[in-house]
C-alpha cells in the first residue's frame, strides 16, 4: 500500500498533466493500490518531477514504459507494479515491439512520380 497525500497528487494531475478534475480524483485515489516497492519512486515524482531510474523489473524501468508505450509517470508506474507481481508480463513487454504514433499520412497516388 503506497502513503502520499492524495491531494497532492490531484492537484499535481490537473494542473501539470492536463488531468480533468474527475479523472485526476479517480488516480489520486487508486495509487494507494499499487505495489508498495513503488513508494520511493512516487516519493521523488512528488517531490520534483524527476522519474526514478533506480526500480527495474526484468530490465524494465519506468522511463522505458513511458518511451515504449508513450505513457505518462501514473500509466508506467501502474504498469511497473503489475510488472513487480508477474515479473513474465516485463519479459512480454520487452518483446512487444514499440508503438509508434504519428501524423495520419494519405496513401501515396501512385499516378505521382
């Protein structure tokens, strides 16, 4: 069970991350949820934003989840914490190839040159 100040954490969410004010309220209450081996790395995001790099489950850290799967800090550290219970599910997301997102771009007319 992770401590941190509920308020916080929303006040964080909606005015730093865009969060609504309902969406910001639902995370900052689930957090408390996640493995509490998460403590010291929602610590330091609190603290100054920084994104710790020391928790790594099969070589997964939480800058890679948030690269890979373009998440922000709540998405990777939810994710890491379901890493932490199945240490398998960070060996299939290691193989998963990364998502990469960008400019819809129309078909290419093949009457151009």
């Amino acid at each position: 069970m992770l401590k941190y100040d509920a308020e916080k954490v929303k006040e964080i969410l909606i005015h730093e991350e865009g969060y609504s004010e309902l969406k910001a309220e639902l995370f900052s209450e689930t957090l408390v949820n996640l493995h509490e081996d998460l403590q010291p790395a929602l610590d330091q995001w609190l603290k100054d934003r920084t994104i710790s790099e020391e928790i790594t489950v099969e070589g997964v850290t939480l800058k890679m989840i948030m690269e890979k799967d373009r998440e922000n800090f709540i998405g990777a550290l939810t994710a890491m914490s379901v890493f932490i219970k199945n240490p398998d599910s960070a060996k299939d997301f290691l193989d998963q190839p990364t998502i990469i997102r960008g400019p819809f771009r129309k078909p290419r007319d093949r009457n151009e040159s």
